[in-house]
C-alpha cells in the first residue's frame, strides 16, 4: 500500500480517522483551507462542511490529489477549483436525510400543520379537514441519489409518481419493478397534471431556473412546489408573485438568497413552509461522513480511483 497526506477540517473528523488508520499509512493534518496549509502536498483534502465553493482558492499552489467535498452539490466549484484536482461529491451521506425532508415537507403542507401548531401555541383545539398526501399526483424532477431516495419513501404513501430526468428511459428499481422516467424535455405536459412537484436536481446551466414564471404558471391551482435541490433552480421572484397571488403554495429548503433576509416577503406568505438548508444536516450526517472517507482513504491507498469524481469543470 501506499503512504498518503490527507487534511481534515475539524478535529472531530482528525481524531476519529486517526484511530482507523495507522500514522505509518497516513499522515493526517488539520487544515481549516482558511490560514497557510500546513504542507504543500496532499493526496486528498477534505473541505470544510458548508463554506462556499470560493473557500477552494486556497488549493492554489498546493498540490492536491483530490477534493472532497461534504455536500452532494458542486454548483460554483468549477470557478474556483484549480486545474489537475479531482472533485469528489459526498454522495452516499445526505440522500436519505433530504429525501425524508423533503416527504416531510410535502405532509406538513398538505396537512396544515403549520396551522396545528399555532393552534397548540395558543391552547386551542381546532381542527379542520385538510389535504392528503395519498391520491395526488406527485412529479419529482431529478432522479440522482436525492430523487431516487424521495421516490422510494414517497411509494407506500400511494401517490400517482412520475419521475423526471435529463434524459427518458426505462428503469429497473432494486425491487425488480420498473419504471419510466420521463426527459425534462416533456415537463411542460407533465406540470399540467401535477399536484405536488418535488426538486431533487443539482444546479448547472442547464437547471437554473428550470421552474420560472412560464412553468410555474402550467401547474393547476393549489398546487405544492417542494425545494430540496437549489434554491436557483427556482425562479423566486416568479414563485413570490404565484404564492402571493394565493395560487400556489411551496415548502422550501433551498432559496436562491441564504440566509433569507428578514425583509424577503416569503416571510410573510401563510401559503409558504420554510427550513434554513437544513436537508442533509441530520444526526445520520457524520457517521455516513466517516464511512466514505474511510473508503476514499483506503481508495487512496490501493492506488484504486475514489468515489464519486464529478467532472465540474465547465
């Protein structure tokens, strides 16, 4: 095996690798990628969790093997990551922790609990008939790890699914059921007949607002838009003037300004259920975390190619 560099942000993920792999294997720094590095040369450098994509300037003059991100997104990665440097998302580790908000999110509106909990903070009792999940058409655009994990969560509710990619094809699920994912290219008709549109998609060009005014006008009146992906994906001026109008409603992760200024009128909306991109950020984070660096590590030491490269670079 070979003897790798790696650095770690964190103490936490400093300590716990230290104690899986022998320092005669490893060498492992902490590096924050905000003072001087505290070497030149490292075989992987593990980025801190959640600063931007500019915080990767500090590779600059460093030769790195491979970046690895702690999100599953790389939108403005490619700006800032030096030529030569593999990028590797953290696929595997927030999947199932965004697919369950994003089903939570879609209950909680459908059923008003926003409403319940005022209630319960006043005392009072009041109930009311709201909407199911069961029954309504439900389309999920985006069939990567994110889009997958919603749609299996979403399949016991009994929800009328459609799945929506870059591209349609035929599926085969782990269950042996197949599927047909349909092509982005036929949204239009599929907005038509959706009552709840669930966005799982990465941020490129290609899906910057994906869901604007022209789109958000095909869905049928009281129809829900969850956010999970990236806030851009949505046009949010387009979604305001939808929502304020009381036409549609949405429950957002992701918005394209964050954090979202006290003055932005999504505040306000009665229509709108908000979460500060808090997706992935559940208790299941770091132990999946650890999992694939420990992979990536070994990896590294077989001289084998990581998980996960995503080639960013426009």
């Amino acid at each position: 095996m070979n003897k790798i560099t790696i650095s770690v942000p964190n103490v936490e993920l400093c300590n716990y690798l230290a104690k899986h792999f022998n320092r005669e294997q490893v060498a492992i720094y902490m590096w924050d990628m905000k003072s001087e590095p505290p070497v030149t040369k490292f075989d992987m450098v593990v980025a801190p969790y959640l600063d931007g994509p500019n915080i990767l300037s500090a590779l600059e003059g460093v030769n790195t093997k491979l970046l690895q991100w702690q999100s599953i997104g790389y939108d403005g990665v490619s700006d800032y990551l030096p030529v030569g440097v593999q990028f590797a998302n953290a696929a595997s580790v927030h999947e199932t922790a965004t697919a369950e908000l994003a089903v939570g999110l879609a209950i909680a509106a459908q059923r008003d609990l926003k409403t319940f909990f005022r209630a319960q903070e006043q005392s009072t009792w009041q109930p009311g008939t709201t909407r199911a999940l069961a029954d309504r058409r439900v389309t999920v655009v985006g069939n990567g790890g994110v889009g997958r994990a919603v749609c299996e969560r979403l399949a016991p509710f009994e929800v009328k699914l459609t799945r929506v990619a870059n591209s349609a094809r035929t599926e085969t699920l782990p269950s042996g059921e197949t599927v047909q994912v349909y092509s982005a290219d036929q949204l239009d008709e599929i907005l038509i007949n959706t009552d709840i549109l669930i966005l799982t998609v990465p941020l490129t060009a290609t899906t910057e607002h994906l869901i604007n005014a022209e789109k958000l006008k095909l869905l049928p009146d009281a129809a829900l838009l969850v956010n999970v992906a990236r806030g851009k994906v949505v046009d949010t001026r387009a979604l305001v003037a939808e929502l304020t109008s009381g036409r549609l409603r949405a429950a957002l992760d992701v918005i394209d300004t964050e954090p979202l200024p006290e003055s932005h009128p999504l505040w306000q909306l009665e229509n709108v259920l908000i979460t500060p991109h808090t997706g992935g950020d559940a208790d299941s984070m770091m132990p999946r975390l650890h999992a694939l660096l420990r992979r990536q590590i070994t990896a590294l030491l077989r001289d084998e190619q990581p998980e996960n490269i995503v080639d960013c670079i426009k």
